[in-house]
C-alpha cells in the first residue's frame, strides 16, 4: 500500500525532504494519551498504532529516516512546536493551533460527546449548554479547545489528563463529563445509572501539522494525506490495530471541524 501511496505522490521535492530533515531526520510528534491513535507500544517501548503507521509510512514516501518524539497530552506537543522539537505533528487540527502549525486535512475523526450521571433529566446534547450547569473536561484537549470557544452559558471544569477530569466530575457532582466516545463508553461502565448520550457535540480531526518555520512543506503533507486517505490506506491501518471509535474522516460537505 505505502509503495502504491509514493508512486502516485511521485518523488517528494527536495525543498520539502529538506525542510523536514534540517536535524538528519523526520523527527515526528506522538500524542500518547490518544489511545486511539497509539493503542499499543513496540517491544523497545516506542509508540504503535495509527498515528505512529501514518509517520512511518509518510517517511517512507520522503525516502527519510524517522525519529518519534512522543508527549503525554495535545497540549504539550503543540507547546513544542515553537521549539523545534519536531518537523510533523501528528495531531488534532484546532484554530488556537493553528496560530504556530499549519494543518493538513483530517485524515481519521473521533466523536466527542458527553456522559451523564445517574439520574440526569438531560436527553440531548444541546440540552447540556444550560444556565447552572457544570461540564468537566479535559483541559488543552482538541474537543476541550471546541468546548472553550462554544460552551456559552454552562460553568466549565477543567482537568488535567482524563483520570483527573472523571474524579471531578464523580467528586464535584457535575452535570456532564466531556470527552472521547470510546473513552466514555469505559466510563460508563464503571459508572452504574450513567449514560452516554447519543449523537456527538463535535468531532474531533486528527490530521497531521509541521511548524510554520517548515511551512513549505505543508503542500506535500496535504497531498500525502489526501492520498492515504482516497488510496485506503487509514482504513487498512484502523483495521490493522483494530481500533473502534476512530474512523476514515469523512469528506463530505458540512461535516464538524
């Protein structure tokens, strides 16, 4: 499949190999508290899965070596991204972002919804934007950024890290946990009465970023993600790790950003 993505992207400019190797190598950004995106770790103890697939196979296509450099939030990563310590980001695409990263396209998405505790008269998400409210979530998180620019009228909690941000909302006895829908499908679980509503505030979309020190590149990331995406090759890499919650994103007109 990687073969058939670098003959249709042809040979990569050297402008762009440059750009994305000025330290010897294609140093990649890894998010690991995706569990998503990087569902299990290699024998030596680096990051596997979806993600960490899609680097490999876009340094194939640059003929690059690849480093990964992983971070244990979002946040963290693009904190990094005015430090040069990486040349792609594998990562969600978010405006506050987007001021010191240019993105690609989505190549994959992930539902962001909320879980309600026992008890709640709540029925629908727009139900939960309310007046007297209280939302936990975690903080610097691509739906936690969404939620800071569209959350009006309900109190925001915020946590650090979802272990964190679950005891507030047990703790605090908050109105709604905001986060991942796989992710909340486990809290619910432990969580007897609670319930995970149905359809999906935002969508989160995982897509790949380099700083804007490396912008010339960004051309060829969205050419090469385009072509993972219509080739099958983020299908075949889901179906590999066996993911559920993380699908191909879509590209129809509409969909949340």
């Amino acid at each position: 499949m990687v073969e058939g993505l670098k003959a249709k992207l042809g040979p990569a400019p050297a402008e762009v190999r440059t750009a994305l190797s000025r330290h010897g190598k294609m140093r990649a950004g890894i998010n690991l508290s995706n569990f998503l995106l990087v569902s299990s770790r290699t024998p030596d103890g680096g990051p596997a899965g979806v993600s960490p697939d899609m680097a490999a196979a876009l340094a194939a296509c640059l003929e690059l070596q690849l480093e990964y450099v992983s971070y244990e939030n979002p946040g963290k990563l693009a904190d990094a991204a005015e430090r040069d310590e990486w040349d792609v980001g594998l990562v969600a695409a978010e405006p506050q972002r987007a001021a010191v990263i240019d993105f690609t396209a989505a190549y994959a998405e992930i539902e962001a919804t909320y879980l309600l505790p026992p008890g709640s008269p709540l029925r629908e998400v727009s139900e939960v934007d309310r007046t007297g409210h209280r939302i936990a979530a975690a903080a610097r998180t691509a739906y936690g950024l969404w939620l800071e620019r569209n959350v009006h009228k309900a109190e925001m909690v915020w946590g650090n890290g979802f272990d964190e941000t679950y005891k507030l909302f047990i703790d605090g006895k908050l109105d709604a946990l905001a986060g991942l829908r796989q992710k909340l499908i486990e809290d619910e679980a432990r969580l007897p009465g609670s319930k995970l509503l149905t359809g999906r505030f935002m969508s989160v979309q995982q897509a790949i970023g380099t700083p804007k020190i490396s912008s010339i590149a960004i051309d060829y990331l969205r050419a090469f993600v385009e072509a993972a995406v219509e080739s099958g090759l983020v299908a075949e890499l889901i179906a590999k790790h066996d993911v559920i919650g993380l699908t191909v994103a879509s590209r129809e007109p509409g969909r949340v950003a």
